[in-house]
C-alpha cells in the first residue's frame, strides 16, 4: 500500500537533505519532485497542485529557510498537509440505543467489494456486542444473495433476504421489521451494483434513502481502480449524499492516489479501509497514521493493535517467561516459525515500522512450501528430541528424514536455523516491540533470501547481522551459566 508514492516522497524528500544549503530556488527544485510523486502515485491533478499550492507557501518561507534543521521543517510541512488533505475523519457509526434499530446503507459498482465489506462491518459490529442483521437487497444478481448468506453462517449473523420479491424497497423495509422481532439493532443492507453508474441505479438508491431513511449511507470503492473510484464517489455523493467511504483493496497495488483524493473531491472522508480478504481485515482509517506510513515513519499505534489482535496474547506472556529462563525447544521455533511465516501479516507489520519498508521484496520471495517442508522435519522428531538437539545424531537424522520425506542433510540445516533462530528469541527477552519486529524481520528477511530448504549452499550464519549474532551469544552464554547456577 502506497509504495510508489512513499519511494517517491522518500527521494524527493532526500534531494532536499542532499543540499548544502536550501535556499528558494532549490527549495523548488525538490517540492516539483514531490508533486511528481504524487502525480505518479495517481492522485487527482486539481488535488495535488492544491496539495503543493499550501506546501509551498509554507515551505519557501523565511521562517523554514533560515531554520537550523529546514528539511526536518519541510518533512513536518508535508505531513501537517497529507493529514490535512485525508482529514479528519469521524469514525462512529452513530448507532442508535439500545431498544432502537441503526439502519447503515451501503452502496458502490458491482466488483468494488460491497457484499464481502458488509460482512467485515457486519462482524466489526458483533464484536463491539452489537446485533447486526444482514440483508440481501441486491436483487439484480441471484449469486449475491448467495454470497451474503454464506457470509451471515461463517460470522454466525442472521441474513434476510426474498428471492421472490422484485422491488429492493420493499425487502430493505420488511427487513427492518424482522430486525426488531430477532432483537438486531444494526441493519446492514447490502443494496445492488452495476459495472458502471446508471440512471436505473441511481434511481433505486435514491427510493431505498427516501424510504427507508437509513442512518448512515456507506460507499464502497475499490482504491485498485484509482481517479474511477473517487469520480464514482463524487456522483454517488451528488446523488445521495453519503456519509463515508470504505476503500477496499488497499493491502493490493493500489498506489494510493484515490485515498489521497477523495476527501477534497467529495467532500467526504474515508471512514474504514479493507486490509485483506479475511473477514476481520477491515480497520478504521486515521489519516495522521497514514501520512505517518506515506513518508516512511511507520506507525507504531496500529502496529500494537494489530500484534494484540493477530497474536494470543496469554501464549506470548508464557513463551516470554520462558525466554527469560533461557528455555527455547523445537515445539517453540514451530510455533513462532508459524507465526512468522505469513507473508502477509509480516509486511503488513513491518510496512507499520519505520525505516523497514526495504524488506518488502525479500518478503515477497517467501516460499510458504518450504516452511511445510520444516514443519514435517519437526514433527517426525520424538519429544525427547525436540527438547534437546544434541540428542540427534546421524542414525536419528536418518530416521526423521525418512518420516519427513526429505534428506538428512536437510534435518541438519533445519537444527542450524533453530539454533539461530533460540539466540535471536532468547536476546529478544525484555525488549521492546519496535527491537523485537526488528530482529524477527532480520530473520524472515534471511529465510526469504536463503530459503529454508533445498538451498543448502546459504550459510545461515549470515542471516544474522553481526550485533544480532553477539546478542545472541551472549544471551546463549548467560542461560547457559544461570542453569549451571540453578544445578
């Protein structure tokens, strides 16, 4: 998400600091840089010469030239405006007491995400003990009826639909009635799209907003489809005067230029954004965290929401105080190998960590087989022998390769990497999270390069830096003596 355009800012934010001295004339030089950036990252024209009018003002002042650290001051300038131009953004969904029906209505093209987004909300919903209701009111396709249904028995969220009634109208109101018999409180209604705006669409929207009065009225826009989406924006907008976006797909290639746009085009702001295809990827969008991501300073408040959401908290506490004695098995490297073999989740946490988005291509190269292939070596191992590997010597290699399917050399290089992998969790004990997604980034980042197996002609030693190593030693070193002082 965004890449390009924080490549793009980065450089240009670079030629600034490259100067000797910043006086106006190359103050310029660097902002057209900046603009170029944006243009590239596809934010609308009429927005980014807005966006470089106010940061130029501010910039090529007396104020910022003379300063002791000016391009510290520009960097601050660009932020304040990217915040500004996103912002702000009222994430409540203004739902009604308890006893009283919210009806939320959400609209978009047909492929921009709508039904799957109705059932992210409908669980954002259940999860904060609210009652939400689903209902099928995109009559045009039989097959998003299906769709909705399914998401309603995967969430546990009841689903209403009628297959036999023709006017969308009369569903969204029988619907609302069926809410207060089943004791739902959020009416979520999943209304019809089209492969391009109609006047047949606009036209059923606008009948379904005069009445049935939702509470809320919701677009869904696809952020892959770039200018489309924030021009689809503006007419639903004009049309019905919608209330929030939810720009999906911003986990893709979407090189962020609607996200930038659509607030100064419409009006109106981004209130969640999907993240992923998972039912749970949908996230409230805060623009000073995003213009914090755009140039490249991380953001570190969502970074601990999603560790506290993505990871079983009581289980990290266990294997913490376990580190801390020292203690790390084989049982232990699976589970945190399973942890951090998710392509996904890890770029998505480390794009949140300022200064590590050069990681993201060797997180690409990620071979998800190959941890397969490790976790069989694992599991053909005795107790006895995931406990200590000093207890594995070439017979038993030869034994849990046969049960792995795989070469004894491999069961070799598999003990190699948790022996790295023990130094760099035993070091970890006691820091903090920025240091701890440092050094497991530093170790995904080698298993990405040098694979796990079938390249056996990587030495693992240097996946670790040399700091990471000494660490590791010496952390090794101290378990080590602490036992000894124990027995």
């Amino acid at each position: 998400m965004f890449e390009s355009l924080q490549d793009g800012l980065s450089s240009a934010l670079k030629s600034l600091s490259g100067q000797g001295k910043l006086t106006e004339a190359n103050m310029r030089e660097g902002l057209k840089l900046v603009e170029r950036s944006l243009l590239e990252a596809d934010v609308s024209f009429d927005v980014a010469r807005h966006f470089m009018k106010n940061v130029t003002e501010k910039a090529v002042g007396e104020k910022v030239l003379k300063a002791l650290k000016p391009q510290q001051m520009v960097v601050g300038i660009v932020y304040e405006e990217l915040q500004a131009l996103m912002g702000p953004v009222d994430h409540s969904m203004h739902l009604k007491g308890k006893g009283e029906v919210t009806v939320l209505m959400m609209c978009g093209l047909q492929g921009a995400g709508k039904t799957t987004t109705c059932g992210k909300l409908g669980k954002l919903l259940k999860d904060g003990q609210r009652k939400p209701l689903l209902v099928a009111a995109d009559l045009q396709r039989p097959a998003a009826i299906d769709q909705l249904h399914v998401l309603g028995d995967q969430l546990g969220i009841p689903v209403y639909s009628d297959r036999q009634e023709k006017d969308p109208v009369k569903v969204c109101n029988a619907a609302v009635a069926q809410a207060k018999k089943l004791g739902a409180d959020v009416v979520i209604l999943d209304t019809a799209g089209r492969l391009h705006i109609d006047e047949e669409l606009m036209g059923q929207l606008e009948r379904i907003d005069k009445q049935v009065n939702p509470q809320q009225i919701y677009l869904v826009v696809d952020a892959m489809t770039g200018q489309d989406a924030v021009n689809s924006a503006k007419v639903f907008n004009d049309a019905l005067e919608i209330d929030g976006v939810i720009m999906t797909k911003l986990d893709g290639d979407a090189r962020g230029g609607a996200a930038l746009s659509v607030k100064h085009v419409t009006g109106v702001p981004i209130k969640f954004m999907g993240t992923g295809e998972k039912l749970d990827a949908l996230e409230p969008f805060h623009p000073d965290r995003m213009a914090q991501r755009i140039l490249g300073q991380g953001d570190i408040l969502t970074l601990f929401e999603t560790a506290q959401k993505e990871f079983d908290q009581e289980q990290m506490l266990a294997q913490e105080e376990k580190l801390k004695r020292g203690e790390f098995t084989l049982d232990d490297f699976r589970k945190q190998m399973a942890m951090i073999a998710k392509p996904g989740l890890m770029q998505k946490m480390l794009g949140m960590m300022p200064g590590m988005g050069q990681m993201r291509d060797a997180m690409n190269q990620f071979d998800e087989g190959e941890m397969k292939g490790l976790f069989g070596i694992i599991d053909s191992m005795t107790a006895a022998e995931k406990s200590n590997t000093k207890l594995i010597d070439q017979s038993r290699r030869r034994r849990i390769a046969a049960g792995a399917g795989c070469e004894p050399h491999q069961v070799g290089e598999l003990i190699k990497q948790y022996e790295a992998m023990a130094g760099v969790m035993t070091a970890m004990a006691g820091k903090g999270i920025r240091e701890r997604m440092k050094m497991m980034g530093d170790l995904q980042s080698g298993l990405a390069q040098g694979g796990t197996l079938g390249k056996q002609k990587q030495n693992t030693g240097k996946r670790l830096s040399t700091s990471d190593k000494k660490n590791a030693r010496k952390a090794r070193e101290a378990a080590l003596r602490k036992r000894k002082r124990k027995g």
